[in-house]
C-alpha cells in the first residue's frame, strides 16, 4: 500500500519516510502545498500524512480543496500547534485525526495503520501471536490476557519486530529504528534490549538468525 507524505523540513519528513517503509508501507514525498494537492489529487493512496505548516499553500487548504474535489483518502494531519481550536478546524477542514508535534513515531505509525485499516473496511486492530497482544492505541502489551510491564524501548523493539512479522531484521537496522539521530547506535545494546525483553515474554516469540538480526515469529513454538 502506499501513503502519501507531506512534510517540508527534510530531517523530519527522511525519518518518517523511512519509518513508514519500515511498517510496510511504499510513501511518496511532497514537500510544499502544491505540489502535494497535485499529488493527492492525480495519485492512488491508501492514506495521506500531511503536516500543517507548508511553504506556497497550507495544510488546511490543501485538504479542502482535496475534500472539495471529492478525494476521500484518509488524511492524518500534523501541526507543532497543537491547541484544541486548531484541532476542531483540521477535523472540519476534513481531516480523519489529528497529530500535535512532538510525538512518538510509533504513534504516527499505529494511527495511519489504523485509518487504512477503517477505510479498507478491515477491523482488526492488534498485533501478536500465540497468547500475545499488542495494543498500539494504549501502547500495552499482553500474554494470555496479562499484561506484560515494559519499557518504553522494550515495546517499541517489541512493536517494530511484530509490523515486520517474519522479516529478519539487522541489529544495526534495529538500532537506527530505536534511537534518534543523536544516539550512539551500539548493537550491542541491540542484544542486551532482546534479552531483557525475552525474559519478560518468553524466549519463542522472537528469533535470532546468527549474523543475519532477529525475527518476530508468527506462531510461538510450543
């Protein structure tokens, strides 16, 4: 599926772009107003990321003239002003949420997963395996219905793993997911984070693939 991003300061949209691919989504980039009602009006997108402060034409009219045209696409808008009148203009200017800046990127990630997940008419809202839940909306964790104390770096390991179920993952692609840019990328800390988490879940739930990363299973083994 693919998304459709507007954002215009480069650091932040080259970060989102690659965590959006990293969820399994394919993402075009617009990075003014314009250029992004032009896309959105001519392209096929499963969902539109669009922030609110834009060079040559706004967020807001951007997506009016979208819903004034008839382009239904679900639109998550982002705006560093986060004050409630400019939420109930978004959601009248058409948007389907809403995202104040700062936020987590996992955040922004469930959100549009969620709005694709409405639109396509599928109902499912969780991930996991075998007896374990993730709740991307409450950020929570469960096993068998018990919930499951982690933290913070614990369950967004634990939630990048489970979006690419199967898919083996380098430590060093881990590691860039979990830190910011001005974090020191140790992959060793990578191995230590596993650990921890494997003794909070079981060991089944993710698999180590020597010299290759790690693998969030589908099925645990029994």
């Amino acid at each position: 599926m693919q998304v459709l991003l507007v954002e215009d300061e480069v650091m932040v949209a080259r970060a989102l772009s690659e965590a959006l691919r990293k969820s399994g989504l394919a993402v075009d980039l617009a990075q003014d107003g314009e250029e992004a009602w032009y896309m959105a009006g001519t392209g096929q997108y499963a969902a539109i990321v669009l922030d609110i402060g834009l060079p040559r034409v706004d967020g807001l009219t951007v997506m009016k003239r979208l819903r004034s045209e008839g382009v239904a696409t679900p639109i998550l808008i982002l705006s560093a002003r986060g004050s409630w009148p400019e939420r109930v203009a978004g959601i009248n200017a058409g948007a389907d949420d809403y995202l104040p800046k700062p936020f987590e990127t996992e955040e922004l990630l469930a959100r549009v997963h969620g709005l694709i997940r409405r639109s396509s008419g599928v109902t499912a809202t969780r991930l996991g395996a075998a007896g374990l839940e993730i709740d991307p909306a409450s950020a929570t964790v469960t096993i068998n219905g018990e919930a499951v104390d982690l933290t913070q770096m614990e369950y967004r390991l634990l939630f990048h793993l489970a979006t690419n179920t199967g898919k083996v993952i380098p430590a060093a692609e881990l590691a860039e997911a979990l830190y910011s840019h001005n974090h020191e990328r140790d992959t060793n800390a990578i191995e230590v984070l596993v650990g921890r988490l494997r003794r909070k879940i079981g060991k089944d739930y993710i698999q180590t693939r020597r010299g290759f990363g790690y693998a969030f299973k589908g099925q645990a083994q029994s």
